[in-house]
C-alpha cells in the first residue's frame, strides 16, 4: 500500500486544478452569484459540501456500482447531495436563496462534480477521495470569494455588505457585464503572473 | 392570454437572455463558438432538446409531482427525465436517420448534464407556468441561445486574425468580449415589464 500525498491532492485542488481559473469548467455559476462576497462564499460553501459528500459517497459505493452504468449513478448521487443543500439553503438562509436558488440546484449539472467523482473517486480510498473534493470545492470556493471581493468593492464600494469606500466607482461591475470582464481579466492577469513568475505557459485550459 | 405568453418569449429570448443576463450554458456558449457551423447545429440540438424536455417535465410535474407532493425531488426527477430521454433519442437518431445522427449526434452526448436544459423545467416549475407557457419559455430560451452562439461565433472567427497579449488569448478575451456583447444586450432590458 503506497502512502497518499495528501498535501499534493490539497495543492492540487487549490492552484494547479482550480476548477474556475485553470480548468475552466463550471464557470456559470462564478459569473452569475459573485456580484457580492456573501453571495460567492454561500455558493463556493454550498459546492464544497456538496462535492465533498459526492465523493465521499462515490468512493464507499464504487465497488458496487457497475461500470456501465456509472455516470447515472453517479448524476443521482450528486442528484441527492444537492438536493440535501438546496433544502438546507431554503430554509436557512432565505434571502439569499431567493437570488440564487436556481444556481444552487444548478449545481447538479456541474462538470467539475462529475469530473471528480469519475477521476477520482472512483478509484480512490475514501479518504484521499474526501480530501480531494473537498480541495476541488475550496479552490472553488477561493476563486469565487475573489471576483466576489473584486465586483462588490469596485461596484458598490463596499464588503461583505459594509460600506467602505462610500461611492459607487464603478457601478458595472455588480451588473451582468461585469461579471464577464471581471472574469476575463481575472484569468487574463493569473496568466500573467504565471508566465511572468513562475515560468509557466499561462494558458487557461479549454472550456467544457 | 397570448400576449402574455408572447412577453415571455420575448422575454426570455431577449432581456433575460440564457447567456447574457442569466450566465447559463457558458460551458457550451465558449466551448461551441470557434465554429460557425458547430455553434448553429448546436443552437437547433439545444433548442428541440429544450423543447421537448420542457414539456415532459412539464408533465411529470404537474401530474405527477404536485398531487402526491413530490416537488423536494424536481432535482433528482427533472436530471432524470432529461438523460434519458436525451439517451432514447440517440439511440432512435441513430436507427432512423443516420444522415441526421451523424450531424448532430455528437452535440447530444454533450447537452445531458447541461445547466440550461435543466433550467427551463427548473424555471416552469418554480413560475408555475402552464403548458403553453412552459413552451414559450423553453422556444424562447433555446432561440436566445442559439442567437448568442452565432453572435459569438461569428465575432471569434473575426478574432482569429488579432493580436491578442499572450496572457489574454483564449477564454480571457472571450469573456471580456461576451461582457461587451451582454452590454448591448442590456439595452433590451426597458422594452418589456414582466
């Protein structure tokens, strides 16, 4: 039995597989709920928990699933967890879930959900497979509270609902628009700081 | 009546347009549009999908899941629905019009696990729309899509040929031009009061 890098899973997740910036997948929901930080951190808490859980759950039962009929399998076990969440969400935190609900059960469809539990929870040991969903959801977590601080301080002067600036400097930030250009100048300036410190290629990957 | 259910194709075609108001399907809308002639097969696969979809969900939903109080499961039961019937018809594609599966068989592997068809039930089921309705929401959407796709499509055959900086080649330049393309979009958002 080899040891597990749990370390490099961790690493993994957060920068060299960050789900929004690097691999590019499930983006929707990282323009749509990040015009506040609130909003992106409940979204980022809710897609922690969920992949966390999937898997989880992928890992236990991966022995019993047969491999022909795995992806449905696996859309139900996702299926469930988010539907666990969206319940919780509702009743919890109603506010925010009436901007947001549809993106929340939207997470059901989200590749990186999918993605994961099929690379690796599948063929991993239950722990391995909790710490990498659960590093998958914190850089996906990371990545929303950062265009979320990004949009709301430049659209509305404020954080986290506190007022900080007391103006508006650039109210199109918080609008649909923005959350495209704060996205594409988001990715544009990591791929800059890759290539010009840490000598990589700085390209984003393809979008699925 | 019917100009109700015209506000909210326009709607739903226009003002809250899947891409550009709502942020849905960016997945496909970037992974699709370095082709003009894949970005138009997929705007017809999505918008008969949508179509379709839309009105057996509509079905399940209000036949099924209201009367036995069933609509904590509309998750679960709607991805359900959509993945099989998305599977039925490949495989029915595939036995009856060849020529047409080839075409568009591959997109049909793709829509599945996709945000937007699983939001035009998701949408129906929350507004309580009735059937017509649903229809015209699920048109509407799929027209919009299909609309911003070839927009989009249309715009990077173009980009092909600029110099980009290095860092902002790819997805970055995209998404800032689909941010200038959803600015004009915004234009749309006075014409109708829903």
């Amino acid at each position: 039995m080899t040891k597990v890098d749990y370390w490099t899973i961790f690493k993994n997740g957060i920068f060299g597989e960050n789900p929004v910036f690097r691999l590019a997948l499930s983006l929707c929901p990282a323009v749509a709920v990040t015009s506040g930080v609130k909003n992106g951190f409940l979204m980022g808490v809710a897609v922690l928990f969920v992949m966390t859980m999937v898997n989880a759950t992928v890992s236990l039962l991966r022995k019993f699933i047969n491999p022909k009929v795995r992806i449905p399998s696996y859309m139900f076990i996702i299926a469930t967890w988010v539907t666990v969440t969206d319940q919780v969400m509702a009743a919890y935190q109603r506010a925010v879930y009436k901007d947001m609900g549809l993106y929340i059960m939207l997470i059901v469809a989200f590749a990186i959900v999918l993605s994961r539990a099929e690379m690796f929870a599948s063929r991993n040991k239950f722990l391995p497979s909790v710490v990498d969903g659960a590093s998958m959801g914190l850089g996906f977590l990371l990545a929303l509270v950062l265009l979320g601080i990004f949009r709301e301080f430049l659209g509305k002067g404020s954080l986290w609902g506190h007022q900080i600036l007391g103006s508006k400097p650039l109210l199109i930030m918080i609008l649909p628009t923005g959350g495209f250009f704060a996205m594409g100048l988001m990715m544009g300036f990591l791929n800059w700081i890759d290539r010009k410190f840490f000598g990589g290629t700085g390209s984003s990957g393809g979008a699925h | 009546m019917l100009e109700h259910v015209l506000t909210i194709f326009v709607a739903s075609a226009l003002i809250n347009n899947f891409v550009f108001s709502r942020y849905l399907g960016l997945c496909i809308f970037f992974g699709v549009t370095k082709r003009m002639e894949t970005a138009v097969g997929m705007s017809f696969t999505f918008t008969a999908v949508m179509l379709i979809g839309a009105a057996l969900n509509w079905l399940i939903y209000t036949y099924v899941m209201i009367p036995y109080q069933l609509g904590f499961l509309k998750i679960v039961i709607f991805i359900g629905v959509v993945a099989a019937f998305v599977q039925a018809a490949d495989t029915i594609m595939k036995k009856v019009t060849p020529a047409l599966y080839y075409k568009l068989g591959i997109y049909l592997a793709l829509i599945v696990t996709n945000c937007i068809i699983l939001a035009v039930p998701l949408i129906n089921a929350e507004e309580h729309y009735s059937l017509l309705e649903s229809m015209a929401l699920a048109l509407g959407s799929g027209l919009g899509f299909g609309l911003a796709l070839i927009i989009m499509a249309s715009i990077r055959e173009k980009l092909e040929l600029a110099d980009i900086p290095k860092s902002f080649q790819g997805l970055p330049i995209s998404f800032v031009l689909t941010g200038l393309i959803a600015l004009a979009f915004l234009g749309f958002s006075g014409m109708i009061t829903l």
